[in-house]
C-alpha cells in the first residue's frame, strides 16, 4: 500500500527531511531502470536547494542561494559486488535525516518547495574519478609548497625592514631626516606585503586540500562508467502546465518515441517543469540534436483535422476559450510565414496555425504545440529528479508503465 503524499506545510512541519515520496514507484523504477554496478563503479545521487521556486517575498530572510547542490552521497556495491535495492536507497536515505544537518546560511531549514533529490542515471567510474581526484591534490599541493615559499619570502622581507627600521631609529642624531627619506620606500615596501585577501596562500590551499573528500563526490558527476541511457529533458512553459495543452504535447511525444523506439525501449518520466525521457542508449543510432529538430517539426506539421463540432481528438489550445469552456476550430493550414521569429532570425517552422472559427468562418493565428515547449534539449549530463522522490513539493512519476507489462 502506498504511503500518502503529503503536502509542503506537511512536509515543512517534519523535525527531519522527508525525501522519498512513493517507494512503490521507487522499487519500479530501480527494478527497470538501474543497472548492476561493475566492480569500478558506483551510483551517486545529490540533493539540491533551487531557490527559483520561492517567490521574493519568500525568499527574504532565508540566506538560499541561486542553487545549492548540497553533499552528494554515492552508493556502491556490497563486498561480493552485488548491488541491491535496499542499499541504493540509503542514497536517498541519507538525505532524510534531521534538518540541522542541511541549513542555509542563515541556519533554517530549506524548504520543501525548494528540494529535488538528482539521481545520475549512469553509473560513475571510480577509477576516473580517483585520477581526477589526484590531479586535484597534486595541483593544490604544488600550490601549497608555492604559497609556503612565497610567506618564507613575506616574513624574510619584514624582518629586513625591522632590521632597516632599527638602524635607522640607532642613529639618533639624524633618525628624523632618515625616516622623511626612506619613509616613500617604507611605504612601497609595506604595500607590497599587504595579502590579497583575508588569509594567506596558504592557508587557502591547505583549505582546499583537506576538503579533498568532498571533491572526490562531486567528480562522480563528471566520470561516467557504462552508459546505459541518454536523457532528452522537455520543459513546458509554465502558463500551461498541468493543462490540456501539455497533456497534448506529451502524448504526441510519447506517440513519436514509439515510432522511433518502439516500447520498452524508453522511460517517460514526469516532473514539475515537463517530461525527462531515458532511452536505451543502444537505440540512439543517430546525432540526438537531429532527433530534437526532427519531433519539433513533426509536431506542427502532423497535426489532426478538426472537426468543426467539438471532439475528444480536438488539438487543445489554451488561448481557444470562450467562457472558459475549449473551443475548437477547423484545421485550415500552417502559416506559411514566420509570423514572428526569434532575435529576427528565421524559423525553420511557424510558432503558429491558421485555423478556421466554425461560427464567423474567419480565419485566425494560434500558437502552434512547439510554441509551449520552453525547452527540449540533450541532456549531457544525465542527472534527473529521481523517480519516486518529491521534487518540489510533487511526486516525480513513470508515465509509460504499460510499456513494460
């Protein structure tokens, strides 16, 4: 039975972090989705603060910054290379953990509205990472032993000027006349061993070397093992999310993956701003930007006829109501100038269809469904919200299951 999904007051109220949202949908997605770890890898995941989600008034007082990726936890295999549901959740786990743990930095909890919990859907190559994480340590040591002969260097050069400052104070008779003369070069000479900054070279390398164990998490993200996927992330734009109008480009999405994957062969995911759609990387025969321009011109231009009368095949547009009922126009054809371009440069498709009203026969621009598609792009770095988990308050869910029966 699936635990129920609690809201952002609900959550806000809780002493500790609540990350994992529906472990039905969890398990679903570990049993289809994660792949046995080799012997040189491991799965990473990072909880993340966005504070886009918080209005201004909201913000204030909070000390959340543009986006804090909090300490990423990686997660590998047992001692006899297994790896098991139980222990990839720890995770995810390790993140609900008391909310002193994880605090901006004015000391208060983040918000539930502000949390997303990424999951890199390939593995990380340890034996990458260490050699990054290597060269990291041999470019803050070399620059440790740089910093610590530059001090030698600061404290030999004051201990000269004390020298020259005793001399000059030893010869009584004309110490006035002396320190006018030399007082310009006291100056200069004191300016230069002013630091840069609050602390000295060293004591920042040396910060940074110690902090070694840290870097080696957050290299995971930039060593991949065995690919497995690659991710496509749609963003709708948010005046028609949750709309019919997204529901449409969704379904004509899902409709276009099956003709180029056939089912089983992808993973829909839905999350607050869109679509993440994992492929099997072995399906991907062809450059994935290509593949993007090639959905975006098939969606405004294999568009159904309509009906005058109103029908449940209708193309939903937002900014067709009357009366806040939808209201459906006969398809007429596609626009065939750029009605408006971007920046003034062409489009290689209209942002807009030319529809027939059924009552007036006049004919009249509407947005075409790639209008509403704020962003569709090759996901290089493969970390998405990961199923199962809130995601600013909402549960991230699989919406192709079936796919898989």
């Amino acid at each position: 039975m699936s635990e129920r999904i609690l809201t952002l007051e609900e959550l806000d109220a809780l002493e500790h972090y609540k990350i994992i949202a529906d472990e039905e949908e969890l398990k679903w997605f570990y049993d289809h989705c994660v792949h046995p770890l080799k012997r040189n890898e491991a799965y990473a995941f990072c909880l993340s603060s966005r504070h886009k989600k918080l209005t201004d008034e909201e913000r204030k007082g909070t000390g959340i910054g543009r986006s804090e990726m909090l300490d990423p936890t990686v997660v590998f295999a047992d001692a006899e290379g297994n790896t098991t549901y139980e222990r990839w959740k720890k995770g995810i786990r390790a993140y609900e953990c008391h909310k002193e743990t994880f605090t901006t930095k004015e000391g208060l909890p983040f918000p539930a509205k502000t949390l997303v919990c990424y999951f890199h859907i390939n593995p990380c190559d340890e034996l990458n990472v260490i050699s990054d994480l290597k060269k990291y340590i041999n470019i803050h040591e070399q620059e440790l032993i740089d910093s610590a002969i530059k001090d030698i260097d600061r404290a030999n050069e004051i201990a000269n000027i004390s020298v020259d400052l005793q001399n000059v104070f030893a010869d009584k008779d004309n110490v006035n006349s002396l320190l006018e003369n030399f007082k310009d070069s006291f100056k200069k000479r004191a300016k230069a061993l002013e630091l840069k900054t609050k602390e000295s070279g060293t004591s920042q390398s040396l910060y940074k070397m110690c902090r070694s164990l840290s870097k080696m998490k957050r290299l995971q993200f930039d060593n991949v093992g065995t690919k497995y996927w690659v991710d496509f992330d749609m963003d709708i734009k948010k005046d028609v999310r949750g709309t019919e109008t997204e529901q449409y480009i969704i379904k004509i999405w899902t409709d276009y993956c099956h003709q180029k994957f056939g089912k089983g062969k992808f993973v829909l995911i839905k999350t607050g701003g869109g679509v993440h759609t994992m492929v099997d990387k072995d399906e991907i025969r062809f450059n994935p930007n290509w593949f993007i321009d090639e959905f975006l011109h098939f969606v405004d231009t294999n568009l159904e006829v309509l009906d005058s009368e109103v029908s449940k095949n209708a193309i939903p547009y937002t900014n067709v109501f009357v009366n806040g009922q939808p209201k459906h126009y006969t398809f007429s054809k596609l626009a065939q100038d750029n009605v408006e371009a971007k920046k003034g440069e062409p489009q290689l498709w209209s942002n807009w269809i030319q529809l027939k009203d059924p009552q007036t026969k006049d004919d009249r621009l509407f947005y075409t469904p790639s209008f509403y598609i704020d962003e569709l792009v090759y996901n290089i770095n493969s970390m998405l919200p990961c199923v199962g988990t809130y995601q600013y308050g909402n549960v991230v869910r699989v919406l192709n299951k079936e796919d898989f029966d």
